[in-house]
C-alpha cells in the first residue's frame, strides 16, 4: 500500500484529565508530526492510555482540545474520529477467517469489492498465506500483524496502539517491533505507540515522549533523550545512568569544571543545566557503556584528559557481548560499567582497584535540586 493520507499529524493543547480530585495527565502541550512513528514510554500508571484515550475519542478531556490536521476534533464521537485503535488484546473475531477479519471494516461500510485492498493488507503484514485460517490458528505476533491489518484498511490518518506487544513473549515482542516499523514506514500513516519498554520505545519511535506522574518530562529523538536526559527521572529511566554528586569549580568556560569526591572532572558546558554557577552542585552523568577500567596499578597508562575516578569493582557480571561491572567509588553510589568482550581482562575481577576514565564530552549536567534515584528500578509491570 503507498496512499499517503495528508493531514494526519495529532496536536493536543492544553490536554488534561481528572478523576475526581486525581489527576492522571496534567495540561499537556502536544503536537505529533505527519508521517511519524511517536511513542509514548512511562511506567505503568504514569497516564499513557488516558492520553491515547483523549485522542480516540473514549474519553473527555478535563481541559484542552485535540486536532486531527487543521480539524478540532475534540468533541467528535470516536467513531467520526479518522483513527484506529490497536490494543493489547487483539480482539480478533475467532469465527471468522483472517480475510474477513480483516475485511470487517470495508464490509460495514458497504464496501463491495474487498479483494484488491484485503490482499494489500494482507501482502503488507506477511499473511497471505493465511488469509484463510482462523484467529486461533495463529500465533501471538501474527494475531497482532491481523490487528493492525484490520485497523489499516479503514485509512486512519492517525493509528494508536496500546502496549500492542505486551502479550509477547520477548523474541516475538522484538521482532513485531521491526516489523512494525516497516509496516509504518511503508504506509506513511502517524503511528502513536504507548509502552512501558523503553527500549520497544526507542527501537521504532523516531520520537519518543518519556511520561511520569501524568506529565511529559521529556520530548525528543531516541539518541538524543539517551545522551542529553535532561531530568534524572529520564537519565535513570531509558537505560541506566551513574549520577555523581559534584561542586561546581568553574563555570566560566566551554567546559565546566567540577570536584566529586575530591578529584576534578569535566563535561561539555553545553551539556549541562542553564544555572550552572561555581559553588553550586551539579550531577554529574555518564553512561555506563562510555566508561572504561583501568587496573590501578596501570593507572599511568590513562590518556590525560579523561575524566578520572578510583573505585574498586564488587560485582562483575558476563553476559556474552559485554561484562558488566558494579564498581564502588568515592565519587558516587555503585557506578556501573559495561565493558565489550573484545578481549580477556583477567585482573577485573571483584576486589580489584581500578581507575574508571571516560572522554569528558560523554558527560552530562543535571539540575542537583532533583531525587538522584528518580525513575530507578521502575518496576515493569503489564497492564
Ligand atoms: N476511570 C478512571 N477513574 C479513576 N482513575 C483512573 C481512571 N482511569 C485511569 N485512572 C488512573 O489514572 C492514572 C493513569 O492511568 P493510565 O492512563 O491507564 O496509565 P498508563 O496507561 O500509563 O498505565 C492511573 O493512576 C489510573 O489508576
Ligand atoms: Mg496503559
């Protein structure tokens, strides 16, 4: 299928809702550009079906309205809306066949002839060969390729799906999110995509909005939240991330200088919050994939220039591509380290002195006045 449909980007202004005295999304500012694939990522609870809710139409809005295009369509019924709803439960009729499933859609509307565009679908989702099964003669990704064939067919200029993987297990999941996303790039339609996961998030959206507490904290491309958290809560939430408490020294130049624990390091200034004065604290992040370990007794052989922290690893962990390793420092809580197997380190073993180092310019600010385990251990629970 090439139709493009015009128009089809998704602005929410002002969106809220409450339930009684609790808020579940706080006024939100919103606009989801035509031809996109948005996600919307947060622990469960956080306010992501409630929002996706406001855009279908299932639920009013407290405040503010939602536009389709140029078209308010906060007060149309979800039925008049140009959406589709995937869901979690695929909710597939089981006594008919996959083409007729498929076909629900033009057939309600009095569609006669069905066979042209029910063999696009079916050609777009890899199903042709089971056009004539039964739902139940399915396994779960391909009931959930069926869903979204169903919902497709009727030209939505927007698709929503809810947690659509959720009752994957985790191979299936990963490859129905490739798939997915070819599915969006092939039919040019705006895909708004809820998850908790944040990597599902950050394998297909090219834009991803991280949720918390019925606000979006963050809005941005995968790489760029990944490198440039601007909150803790998004640091500690997509993937892992050390956070070191540091005085600021200097702050006069292109890069910020700062102590932890004693010792001076370095990060872009350009990385860091816009109120960042010598005396004042600042958290100081890095990756856990940018650092390297150094065996202290080689700690010469460290370039100068790289940021610099002693520790003492506690707990190293092998898991075939990389090793990760749990170092204790002076400069901050466990920092962790994920070191590629390119070759064997026999000295890294748990009890060892080590230097921790990493390029300055892998280093990122934030705002001190934050919860520094905001986001950690998010438990992952399925709706
Ligand atoms: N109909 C409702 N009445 C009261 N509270 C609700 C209702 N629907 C959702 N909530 C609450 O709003 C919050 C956000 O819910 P939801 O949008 O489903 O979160 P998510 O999809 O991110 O898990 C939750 O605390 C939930 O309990
Ligand atoms: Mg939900």
């Amino acid at each position: 299928m090439t139709e493009k449909t015009e128009g089809g980007d998704v602005r929410l202004s002002g969106i809220s809702k409450t339930y009684g005295s609790f808020t579940a999304v706080h006024p939100l500012d919103l606009t989801v550009p035509q031809g996109s694939f948005f996600a919307l990522l947060g622990a469960s609870g956080c306010g992501k079906t409630t929002t996706l809710r406001m855009i279908a139409g299932l639920e009013d809005p407290s405040t503010g309205t939602v536009s389709l295009g140029a078209r308010d369509v906060t007060a149309l019924p979800p039925h008049k809306r140009p959406v589709n709803t995937v869901f979690q439960s695929y909710a597939l009729f089981p006594h008919l066949s996959i083409r007729e499933n498929i076909a629900f859609g033009l057939r309600r509307r009095g569609v006669k002839s069905v066979t042209k565009q029910v063999g696009d679908m079916l050609d777009l989702v890899q199903l042709g060969d089971f056009a004539h099964r039964k739902p139940h003669q399915l396994s779960g990704g391909q009931q959930q390729r069926v869903a979204v064939a169903r919902a497709l067919i009727n030209h939505p200029q927007v698709l929503l799906l809810d947690e659509p993987l959720g009752a994957l297990d985790l191979k299936l999941r990963r490859q129905m999110q490739l798939e997915l996303k070819r599915i969006q790039t092939e039919v040019g339609i705006t895909f708004v995509h809820v998850t908790h996961d944040q990597e599902e998030a950050m394998t297909m959206a090219d834009t991803v909005a991280v949720m918390n507490g019925g606000r979006v904290e963050q809005l941005g491309a995968p790489a760029e939240l990944y490198e440039n958290p601007r909150t803790t809560f998004v640091a500690n939430f997509l993937g892992t991330s050390n956070l070191i408490e540091a005085e600021v020294v200097d702050s006069s130049g292109d890069e910020v200088v700062v102590t932890a624990s004693g010792g001076k390091l370095r990060l872009p200034a350009d990385r860091c919050p816009d109120a960042v004065r010598a005396g004042g604290r600042l958290l100081v992040g890095v990756r856990p994939e940018k650092i390297s370990l150094t065996a202290a007794d080689e700690a010469d052989s460290v370039a100068p220039g790289r940021n610099a922290v002693t520790g003492r690893i506690v707990d190293s962990s092998f898991i075939g591509v990389s090793t990760q390793y749990v170092v204790e420092s002076p400069a901050g809580r466990a920092i962790e380290v994920y070191a590629q197997n390119v070759e064997h380190r026999a000295g890294l073993v748990p009890g060892a002195e080590v230097v921790l180092h990493w390029n300055p310019e892998h280093t990122f600010g934030l705002d001190a006045a934050q919860d520094i385990t905001a986001g950690v251990e998010t438990v992952e629970e399925t709706p």
